[in-house]
C-alpha cells in the first residue's frame, strides 16, 4: 500500500514536471499594453488637434486597449520648434509636424508653401498616396523619422496686421511681418516689408506691444492663437493647404509588430478624410469669428488672387529650386503631374 501510494505520487510528479516544461517550451505571450507617446503643438479646435485626438481614440479602439496612447497637445511637451528633434530622439514616438519646419535640414521639403501650388487638400491627399508621398519619406528616413499617414493644417498663407487692409502684395510695403518658412520671408522682402522669424507662440504679445506689425499663417493660426483679437484687419486667401504629416521615430516604428503598425496605419487613415472636410470648414468659419469680432476680413477678388499668383508663385518656385536641388526639382515634378498642371 505504501509503494503504491509512494509510486502514485512519484508518477504524479514526473506528469506535473513535463506539463511545466512543456508549457515552458511554448512561446510568451506578453499582456502588457504598448504605450504610445503622441503629440502634437496645435491648439485645440484646430483640425489638427482634431485628427491627433481622433487617431489616439482610434487606436486604442481598434487595438482593444493592446496599444495606449498618451498624448501631448498644444506644445505641452514639443513645439514647432523642437517637434522634429523630438521625433528624432524619440522623445515622442509619434508627432504631427508641419513639414516646411524640416526646411532647415532638407529645403525640398518647403514645397507645400510655394502659393497656389496645390490649392485642393482632397487631390492633393491622393498625390500624398502615390510618388509624391514617397519621395517625402525617401527624404525623412534620412532622419530617423517615419511618415505613418497624412494631413492638413489648413490653408495658408493669410494675413493679420494692425495698420490697414492688404488687398494685393503692394499693400505689404512698410510692414513688419512675421513670416511662415523662408519662402514667405523673400516674398515679404520682395514687396517692402520687413520679414521677421518668430515662433507663433510669441506672435501674440508681439503683435500687442507693436513689436510686429503683421504676421503671416493660415487662418486656423491666426483665430486659435487669438491674433485677431490685437490684429483687427485680415487677409484671408485660399493660398495652398499646408502638409502636416503624421510622423514617427523610424526606429520605434520598426521595432512594432506588423500588426501593431497595421492597426496605428489603419488608425490613421481613417482621420485623413475628415481631416480634409474639416479644414474647408474650419476656413469658413474662422472668417465667421474674426467678422463677429469686428475684423476687416478681406477677400481678394479674382483679377487680385491673379497679382498674388503672378508676384508670389515665380519667385517662390525659382528661391525654392535654388535651395532645394535636385531632390526639389523631382517634387516639384511630382506635384505638378499630381495635380494635373
């Protein structure tokens, strides 16, 4: 009775013993969620704060709380400044940038700022899809940086000021301008007035205190960030829809699992059309708040949209290729055959 009681409990032990190395053979599966660190430097009602926040509810959707999102909106972590940086070095994972502040580091990507290029987000989305957008991440892979989907800041470039009414690019002369990107600030320079770099968080005060006179941005800029409330005469022009890509530290992206990017992709897809409605909204109605306000909101004319495209457009495209080169030349190409011209 004892050796079978003893021989049961020893059989029992060797069962137990290849039940646990045979589970220890099988691979790990982790639990634990993936955190995603995602910011943006847009302030809220904006479509771009808009699209962070609509990616970051959809990836923790469709990843059933697998991938976590920690945003960081409106500059609360990165600026415009140091967004591109921070993507670098991984500070964030994920960013959305304008892609004219990568000027500095690569002057082809200032394309999207050369006025009446591509003044429709929705084709110009589609090109974004196709070689357009891959010769843009060719570009930004040289930089550790990843673009994982598409967007719009809105359209640019408007005007603020606080002297009088700019209805064609004469009526610049005198001012001094904060300008958006190097090209805006040799068209400034073009028509009289003085251009100015300046982060868009000091415009404000600047403006106030008559440090500046104007500033160039788009009119979700100049409605966010409360310009209009010191500025009380606007120019506002359906000029190009500024590129802003949704962007991640090349190394992380890589270092993901297939099916964790495939959900962020499809994640992010799922804003780009909204993306697109909304900033033709967001134009209307920011003009609607600076008019309630009591702004001078002008729309130029026809024959006076041609003199904005015959001064600013040559000049833009030859500065552009100047700086840009041969990888500037192929992106204008690109563009052009996109766009149909």
């Amino acid at each position: 009775m004892k050796r079978r009681t003893f021989m049961g409990r020893f059989a029992g032990a060797v069962a137990g013993f290849a039940a646990t190395a045979s589970l220890m053979a099988l691979p790990v599966v982790s639990s634990a969620a993936t955190t995603v660190r995602f910011a943006w430097y847009m302030p809220p009602h904006t479509a771009t704060a808009m699209q962070g926040n609509e990616i970051a509810h959809n990836i923790e959707k469709m990843s059933n709380g697998q991938i976590k999102v920690n945003t960081y909106p409106s500059g609360s972590l990165l600026n415009e400044s140091n967004m591109a940086q921070g993507i670098q070095n991984n500070t964030v994972n994920m960013g959305i940038l304008g892609m004219h502040w990568w000027s500095n580091q690569e002057p082809a990507l200032d394309w999207d700022t050369i006025p009446f290029l591509a003044n429709d987000a929705g084709q110009l989305l589609k090109a974004l899809h196709g070689q357009v957008g891959k010769d843009v991440n060719k570009i930004l892979n040289k930089h550790n940086v990843e673009i994982i989907g598409w967007g719009f800041y809105g359209y640019a470039e408007s005007y603020v000021n606080t002297k009088h009414p700019i209805k064609v690019p004469s009526d610049l002369k005198g001012l001094k301008m904060r300008s958006e990107g190097k090209l805006s600030a040799q068209f400034l320079k073009s028509q009289g007035a003085t251009p100015v770099a300046m982060d868009s968080s000091e415009v404000y005060t600047a403006l106030q205190r008559g440090t500046l006179n104007g500033a160039v941005s788009g009119m979700s800029s100049i409605i966010s960030r409360k310009w209009y409330e010191v500025g009380k005469y606007i120019t506002a022009i359906h000029y190009v829809p500024l590129v802003y890509p949704v962007q991640a530290n090349l190394k992380w992206w890589q270092g993901l699992s297939q099916h964790q990017r495939e959900i962020i992709h499809k994640a992010i897809a799922k804003t780009e059309q909204d993306n697109v409605a909304e900033i033709e909204k967001e134009f209307k109605r920011d003009i609607a708040t600076a008019q309630k306000q009591g702004d001078h909101v002008y729309r130029p004319s026809k024959g006076e949209l041609q003199q904005w495209k015959q001064q600013a457009q040559p000049m833009a495209k030859k500065g552009y290729l100047q700086q840009a080169g041969a990888k500037g030349k192929k992106l204008l190409h690109d563009v052009s055959q996109a766009m149909g011209d």
